[in-house]
C-alpha cells in the first residue's frame, strides 16, 4: 500500500520538482520531459509474457520457423487458453 501512495503522491512531486525546475534549463526542455513521460507505455505481453507461456513470442518464432501460422496457432491454442486464465485466475485472486 505504501508503494502504490509513492507511486500517486511521491513520484509526481519528484517528476514536478526535480525533473521540471531544478534540472531542466529553460522551459522547452521541461516540455521535453512532458512529451517523453507522455510517451511512455506499458506493454503487458512484454512484461507478463512469461506468466501466459511466452504466447508473445509466438508469432514472431512461428512466422520466421515455418510460415505455417495457422496450423502453429491450433497446436498451442489450448496451452495458451489456459495459461492465460491460469494468470488471470491468480491476479483475481490477490483482491
């Protein structure tokens, strides 16, 4: 719970402070800071593609391995299925 208030409270304060006055020299580089933080995505197969067994690797190794997608796809579509709500089984879980 303290992570998460750092997370909302802390982290802006010290985007806003640090980041935007004290390091930046004039205010085109604070808008710089803006653009960049405003760019900045979470991409959740990269992160959580280990927990849905690798399905995010699936396309590239298939494609460039054989060129037979579809036949590839049915072959590891039930493992994915339930990897998939084996993980969303587990973050429903920790409510």
């Amino acid at each position: 719970m303290m992570a998460a208030e750092s997370y909302r409270l802390v982290s802006p304060a010290i985007y806003e402070i640090n980041m935007k006055t004290r390091y930046s020299a004039d205010q085109e580089m604070s808008r710089m800071f803006d653009l960049i933080r405003g760019g900045v995505v979470f991409n959740f197969g990269l992160v959580y593609g280990f927990a849905m067994n690798y399905m995010n690797i699936f396309w590239k190794g298939n494609i460039t391995a054989n060129g037979n997608l579809s036949s590839a796809w049915k072959s590891q579509e039930k493992s994915y299925k339930a990897a998939i709500d084996q993980f969303f089984a587990a973050v429903e879980a920790m409510d």
